[in-house]
C-alpha cells in the first residue's frame, strides 16, 4: 500500500490493539508510527510522512479535540486526514472533532471488519 | 434504566468484540459495600449529570489473562501492561454506559482511568449514592465491574 499511520491514544495496549486490527483488516501500511498524546502526536507529524491519523480523544497533555485544533492552524500538517476511534459518540463532541477537520469516528470496542469498512475508503 | 442490565450488556459487548470471549454472569448486587477481592482495580470517575466512579475489579489471574488476549503473548506479572490493559476495559464500559445514560437523557463525562494494584481493599464514599455491582465469569475466573452513583 505504501502508507504510513500515525495511531494516538495514552494507552500503549491500545495502540498495539489498533495496529493488529489494521492488519487483521488486511490494511498494510508500511509503517505504524505511535505517539501518547496529542502533543507527540504533532512531533511525529511535523518529521514523518505521514498519510493519515487515527487518535483517541480523551488523552492527558492534549486531547484529540485540542490536537485537531492546534494541527489546523499549522500549514505543513494541517490537511492530513484524522479519523477519530475513541469511547466517546456523542454527536457534540463527534461535532467538534468533524468541525476541526476530524474525517469520521469509529467507537471503541471495535472489530476489525469496523475499521476496515471506514478506513479502507479513506485510503 | 436497568442500571445492573445496562452494566452486564457494555461488559459483555467489551470482552466479546475486543477479546473474543463470551461472559456469563454470575450475581447482581445492588446497595451494600464489602471487601473487594481483588489484586487490580481500575477506576473511572464520572461527571457532569451523573457523578460517580465506574470500577473494575480483577484477580491477579484474570487480569493478565486479559492483558495476554489483548496483547497476543503470554503474561507473567502484573506490570503496566496489565494497568494499562485494564485501564482501557474500564475505559470501553464506561464509554457503553455513557450511551445507556445518553438514552435515559443523562449527559455525563468520562475522566482518564487510574489503575490501582492491591489486595482486598474496601470501597466507601459518596453518601447517597447508589451502588451496583455485577460479578463475571471469564473461563472460570471472577471478577467484578462496580458503579457507584448519584
């Protein structure tokens, strides 16, 4: 596929989970980039080539919601598409992330088949 | 609302999509305290409509068996894996029971979990409040998931 991921979320269980249901959806990028919260996450965005995020919204630091506003106003970054997966759906605050640029949700617990049938369209 | 219902079906969702493993439930207790059997405990606290903490309660055994589903790999101690790993189950039920509370038209907030490593601590606090505990059996072995509420 030749892509890379950038998976945020403060729990490192999480993000291991994440990346097995990625390949388990048959979604192979070439490299899975990591990062805790959302001030690490815009390191990572701001040196590597990275094609798309997934990040939780509830996170020490920064939030998801606080990292899509700070990665909107910075040009180099601001267009690469974040894809929310998080225990929070509620239309508020799936509202915000949406009007911060956020390009969909996808609710924890998830199945592979979830992730692939929102993500595999943004690829 | 059915909170002790709405407890067992956000549980059950959780260990069923994320860990493949079917739940059964083995007692509904509502309203008194006690010692909590347990070597890890993960908490939750709840806010804005509804104040309170979610907590899940796990034996040693159960809570790296849980962390090895999740993980892929074996698991010999309780290390921050296992915090980890069961900081996110609290974190997945609590979000469920945040869509059953939505239903009923109760908005309420989900803080950062901590997790907790002891043996049979008691739980008090909140005068008031409601209490519900319902006690699983994963492959033989028991663990608890607790609301306390107001």
């Amino acid at each position: 596929m030749g892509k890379n991921v950038l998976l945020v979320d403060d729990s490192s269980t999480m993000r291991k989970i994440i990346g097995r249901s990625l390949r388990q959806a048959g979604l192979d990028f070439d490299n899975i980039f990591e990062a805790g919260d959302g001030i690490e996450a815009l390191e990572v965005l701001e040196k590597e080539d990275i094609d798309i995020v997934l990040s939780d919204i509830n996170m020490p630091n920064m939030d998801g919601i606080s990292f899509l506003r700070e990665k909107s106003t910075r040009d180099g970054i601001k267009d690469i598409p974040v894809l929310m997966i998080s225990t929070e759906t509620g239309d508020d605050i799936i509202g915000e992330a949406k009007s911060l640029g956020a390009v969909g949700a996808i609710k924890k617990p998830f199945t592979p088949d979830k992730v692939n049938e929102v993500l595999g369209p943004l690829l | 609302m059915n909170v002790g219902q709405d407890i067992i079906d956000s549980t059950k969702e959780v260990f069923s999509t994320m860990l493949m493993i079917e739940l059964e439930v083995v007692e509904v207790i509502e309203g008194r305290g006690g010692d909590i059997p347990a070597n890890i405990t993960s908490m939750i606290g709840l806010g804005k409509d509804i104040r309170g903490m979610l907590a899940v309660h796990c034996p040693a055994a159960v809570a790296k068996g849980i962390t090895g589903t999740f993980l892929g790999m074996e698991v010999e101690e309780i290390g921050e894996d296992v915090k980890d790993a069961i900081g996110e189950i609290a974190n997945m039920v609590a979000g469920n029971l945040k869509v059953s509370f939505a239903e009923a038209g109760k908005d309420i907030e989900l803080a950062i979990p901590t997790t907790i490593i002891g043996e049979s601590f008691r739980t008090s606090g909140m005068s008031g409040a409601q209490r519900v505990v319902v006690q699983f059996s994963m492959n033989d072995d028991l663990f608890m998931i607790e609301l306390k509420f107001r």
